[in-house]
C-alpha cells in the first residue's frame, strides 16, 4: 500500500459523495481512504458504508463520540498502512491527478517530508470563486506570516509521524498550523507544488466556526512555535493578527476573508 488517505467526517453528508467520487476518479490507484466518522448524526454514516461496500478500499471506523478533528485523525494515523499519509476533508474534491503528482515528485525529491499544493477555492455550490497559493517552499522564514501549507492538500511521509508524533488533541482549531511548527523544530522538510491540485471548499458556514478562542488558540499556537524554532522576535508581531482579526465585525471579516484568501499569495 502506497498511500493512505485519512479524513475525519463530522455532518459533511450534503459534499460527501461529491468528496469520495473525486478520490475513486484519481488516475494513482494504490491507496486506501481510512473514513473516522467522529460522531456524525446527519445521515454521513450511511453514505460511508454504501462507499465501504462499493469500494473495498475505503475503511470505515465509527467513534463512540466525537473526538475532534485532531483526535480522530490520529485514530486514522494510527490504522494506515500506507507509507504515505494524504490528508482530504469532506467538503473538497481532488483533482484526478492529485495522488499521481505528489506521489510521483516524492518519489524523485526523497529530502521532502511534506507536500502540500496550491487550491482554487469553491462555494457550496462547487463553482470556482478564487485561488489559493502558498510558499514554493514553507519554513521558519515564512511560517509567521500565514500557515504556508493547505492541509487537505498534504501528503506526508508516514515515518515523519512515527518519528516526531502526530497531532495535538487538546487543541480544537489550528491542529495543521502546531503540527508544522513542531515539524520544522525536528528539520522536517516541507515544499508545495505549485499548481492547483485540490478544490478548497469555502462556505457560510466555514466563518461561523471563527469564534474568538479559536482566534486566541492561533495566537498561542504562534506563540509557541515562534519559541518553538526560535524565530526572531521582531516576526512576533504576526501573533497580534488572529486576536485583531478576532475583533473584526463578522460581516466584515467575511468580505474581507473571502477576498483576502483569494488573493493570497507566496
């Protein structure tokens, strides 16, 4: 097994087929979709199962109650058996080529660890609304700025997760963004693709999950990971960002997200 791609499912049942259809139409064809359903009540089991039983290499696991996004993917880290670990959430659709690409230029870059790739963004309705582009090559330099790797566009060396542990559970947002810091603590080598290989699902309701803790969670998490990696002190700055943002009417901020992470730029 070359790949295993871990998703947590939580009440994504109006994108799911769409999600799991784009993941059956990818042109690499070894791989295994590890499927956490973290407690979903909206009818996503049931698509999960009808996908188990037409595809044998999807593989459900039904948590007794919801762990969170971090919890659950650890229980799907922790099954997989492919030497490469995708990450994809239940919202976005892969393009065909995603697996092929990433797979095939690890294979020939054996010094990279994680890959991620650049995403156009899509609105509930699956119509492309923007781009979202990243740093060539994420690192300490870059990493306070913005989180300078899409998470459901990686696809990791598993032995970086054996080796230097997986993700934080007692943090409920920005589990991606910790586990990058503590990567880059250890020298774990990140790129990016530079292409569009992921369509970054943003709707309504993505900023009604922006409450203010998880603003302050940000701030913490950069916090550490500037000490972390002893970043420059003067980059400490970037921390005030989420707990401004924090403070911006919602209405606002969502204008200005949407246009800001259209825009975003390495």
């Amino acid at each position: 097994m070359k790949i295993s791609i871990i998703m947590s499912i939580f009440n994504d049942k109006v994108y799911l087929k769409d999600c799991l259809e784009s993941i059956r139409r990818q042109t690499f064809t070894d791989w295994e979709c590890i499927l956490i359903d973290d407690g979903s009540t909206d009818g996503s089991s049931t698509i999960l199962q009808q996908y188990a039983d037409l595809d044998m290499r999807f593989k459900v696991i039904r948590l007794p109650e919801n762990k969170g996004l971090a919890g659950a993917l650890n229980v799907g880290i922790s099954k997989a058996q492919g030497e490469f670990i995708a990450r994809h959430d239940g919202d976005d659709i892969m393009l065909p080529n995603r697996l092929e690409e990433q797979y095939a230029h690890l294979m020939v870059n054996p010094s990279i660890d994680v890959l991620g790739s650049h995403a156009s963004i899509i609105d509930e309705k699956g119509n492309v609304t923007g781009r979202l582009t990243t740093p060539a090559i994420p690192s300490p330099r870059n990493i306070m700025k913005v989180n300078p790797v899409i998470h459901p566009s990686v696809l990791i060396r598993k032995s970086v997760f054996e080796k230097y542990g997986a993700y934080n559970e007692k943090l409920r947002r920005c589990q991606d963004y910790d586990l990058w810091f503590r990567f880059m603590k250890h020298n774990v080598t990140f790129a990016n693709l530079e292409k569009e290989l992921l369509l970054y699902r943003i709707t309504d309701k993505s900023y009604t999950k922006k409450r203010y803790k998880y603003r302050i969670y940000e701030a913490q998490i950069l916090w550490n990971g500037l000490r972390l990696n002893k970043i420059p002190l003067i980059q400490g700055i970037y921390i005030l960002k989420p707990l401004i943002v924090g403070l911006i009417p919602k209405k606002f901020y969502e204008n200005f997200q949407r246009f800001y992470k259209f825009k975003r730029t390495a």
